[in-house]
C-alpha cells in the first residue's frame, strides 16, 4: 500500500482518480483537498477515511469540521493547510488535480518531501517549468502526466525513448522528431472570428467530445487549452516548441502521437475518458483492465485531421508565441486567460473578449526570462491586475454591475 494526497479531489480528475483507486487498490488514501465542495469531500471522508483534510475555503473548512463524525481527521483550510498536506514527508504519491497557478507551490512542497507526483494541474509547468524540472531530478521522484495528450506521449514512448517517470538522468531523446499533439478543435471549429463574438459560456460548455470541468472546458473551446498543453509537453518531454505540432482531430480518438527520426509514427488511440490516463499515471508501468467503452475501427471508419486556425483562435497563437519565448510571459498568459475565463463563465465578458484580455496583458509585460517563484506570482497578479484594468476602460455594463452590488 502506498501513501496518497489528493489535492483536488472534489473536481472531475480527482472524483476518478478515487474512482479507479476503488478499483485497484494499493494506496492508502491519507489525505484529501479541496476548494469548497464540502457535501462531495464528506462523502469522501466516510469512504476513504484520510488523516487530514483541507478545504481552501476557511469558512466552509469550519463547517465541515462541526459536521465531521470523526474527530480524529483534522481539518485544514487555505494555502497553509494544502502546503501541510502535499509537505507530508509520508506521501509516496500526490496527485495534484486542482485548478489553476494555485497548484504550484503545493506541487513543489510536494516534490520537496520526496512524493512522487501525478500532475493533472498543468498550470504547474506552464508557469514554472523551469522550476519544477530540475527539482524533480534533484529530489530524484517520479514524475507521471495525467493530462490526456501527455499521457499519450508518454505512453507512445513506451517507458524507453522517454522519461519512464523519472528525470533524474534523463535530458530528453534525440531519437524524437516531432511530437503531435492532437486536439479536437473544440465546440467552435470551423466558425469565423465574427461567430466566435457572439459565443456564449453555455456554448462553450457544450464539449463534443469530453467531461471536464468548468475551466478547462472554456479553454478547450478558446484553443488556450492546447497552448498551454504546447508549454506542457516542452517541459515534460524536453523538446523544442518548434518540435510541437498542433494538428485537430475532430474525434479524440487519436490523443497524441510521437515521430521519431526514421519517420515512424506511433500514436495512442482510445476513446476519449480520464480514468485511462488517471490510471495509467497510477499504476504506472501496469496495464490493467478498465471498463472504458473501445474503439471500433469498421464503425470509426475514418479518421478526419486538420489544421488550426491561428486567425480565429487567437489564444493558441499567443500561447505558442508565449512558450516558445519561456519566461514570466507564460504567467502572463496563464493568468490573464485564468481571470478572463471567470469573468466570462459570469457572463461578464463576451467570447473574443478572452482573446482580448490576454493580448493586453502580454502586450503590458516586460518579460524575465527564468523568473523565480515570487516573480511568477508577482507577474500573475499583474495580469490580474491588468485584466481588471482592461475590463473596466471597456465599461462591460455587467461588470460595473456587479462590482457596484
Ligand atoms: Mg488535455
């Protein structure tokens, strides 16, 4: 039995990750986290029986302490209590599932106790790469990607040409070309810019292909998704931004593929689910049997592939632009989409609004190159910032609204 934090386990990654450990086994579940969802986390607590639980949110935190039968299970709250959790030198495995730049020092505090880690909070490495990679072979743990197109790399290295989990000596494989890194396209493929304008956030909720959360399903449709998945896999698998190509697979059969120097190209395909990748990161170098649906090729028949439009999803081209830059300008991009994507899942802002927000907001950063962590969060609260200050000259009505309420 081994050791697991989850941090995030109220959100859809971390309801499947307890989902397949229920299956399986080999881990003892010793704590849990999560932002507010306190009738979910209970539920959790029952079956699972961790030590110690934080709830982001201090108010409800308190809540959940007076509900909770046992009083064995301390509970904690805010980024003081998550650093408590993921800083638990006991922890063989934490799985960082949480939304958002708030996974980062979690997931360095984490890597510091010597936990091996399961990253399905991609903001980690988007924004300190440069950070956590290195820390990761120092501290020599395991590092497994949950995201579903960095798992498929990962798995189309085969455990030889790649970083098998662990980067302690490995600095990458010339014997990869290329990585082709798939997306769907999203709701929106194929629309013009004019279109995108008028896209609302049910629209954009409406995923053709997977179940995910609020967020992330935002930026599926805006394309920032795959950019930031670009930042990812140069981290995660040390290539060159230029080595990274975006190709759309309406489907999501096909969840990425790798091309090696003699033209070889060998792709993961599966149907579209997260407990394949969640299960793969945590049992790792298993297999085991999931009942996921399969592929059928005669009723799949063909497999369609496209490019993307640069000129209509914006956010993409900024992002790629972002990482093949590097530095705080990743933050920047990061974080202005973060606070853009909130406002706009209120109703607040329109579609290309988004687009417009991150452009502002990268245009007003002066960029530093290998920025240490408070320079990272120095450079999210700018963009934060800047995103206010670019919501408000626009006068958006509901925003005024709301902020006068
Ligand atoms: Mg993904």
């Amino acid at each position: 039995m081994k050791n697991l934090c989850l941090l995030g386990s109220t959100g859809s990654i971390g309801r499947q990750t307890l989902d397949i450990i229920k299956r399986h086994g080999n881990y003892k579940v010793v704590s849990l986290a999560a932002n507010r969802k306190i009738d979910i986390l209970e539920e959790q607590i029952e079956e699972f029986l961790p030590r110690k639980v934080c709830v982001f949110d201090e108010e409800k935190a308190g809540i959940l302490a007076k509900r909770l039968k046992h009083n064995s299970i301390e509970v904690l709250s805010g980024m003081d209590g998550l650093l408590e959790l993921a800083g638990d030198t006991e922890n063989e495995l934490t799985v960082t599932a949480m939304v958002g730049m708030i996974g980062i020092k979690p997931t360095i505090a984490a890597i510091n106790a010597g936990s091996d880690v399961a990253l399905a909070n991609k903001e980690t490495l988007v924004t300190a790469g440069h950070i956590i990679i290195p820390l990761v072979k120092e501290k020599k743990i395991k590092l497994f990607p949950i995201d579903s197109e960095h798992s498929a790399i990962f798995q189309c290295l085969q455990g030889k040409y790649g970083p098998n989990g662990d980067y302690s000596s490995w600095t990458g494989d010339p014997l990869i070309e290329k990585i082709l890194l798939t997306c769907s396209g999203g709701p929106f493929r194929g629309k013009s810019y004019e279109e995108l304008k008028k896209m609302t956030a049910a629209d954009a909720l409406k995923h053709p292909n997977w179940l995910m959360g609020p967020k992330i399903t935002i930026d599926s449709s805006t394309l920032v998704n795959k950019a930031l998945e670009v930042m990812e896999a140069k981290w995660l698998f040390n290539v060159n931004v230029d080595d990274i190509q975006v190709v759309i697979q309406p489907k999501s059969i096909i969840h990425s593929a790798v091309q090696f120097i003699d033209g070889s190209i060998i792709a993961q395909i599966g149907v579209p689910d997260m407990r394949l990748p969640i299960q793969y990161a945590l049992y790792y170098p298993e297999r085991l049997p999931l009942d996921c649906g399969r592929i059928d090729l005669f009723e799949l028949a063909k497999i369609e592939f496209d490019k993307p439009d640069y000129n209509v999803f914006k956010g993409l081209k900024m992002g790629i632009d972002a990482a093949k830059n590097g530095g705080s300008i990743c933050t920047v991009f990061n974080a202005a989409n973060e606070y853009a994507v909130g406002q706009f899942l209120n109703g607040n802002i329109g579609f290309t609004d988004i687009y417009d927000i991150i452009e502002f907001c990268m245009d007003n950063h002066k960029n530093i190159p290998e920025p240490c962590l408070n320079e990272i969060l120095s450079a999210e609260t700018e963009a934060t910032e800047n995103a206010i200050k670019f919501i408000k000259n626009k006068g958006f009505k509901s925003y005024v609204r709301k902020e006068a309420e």
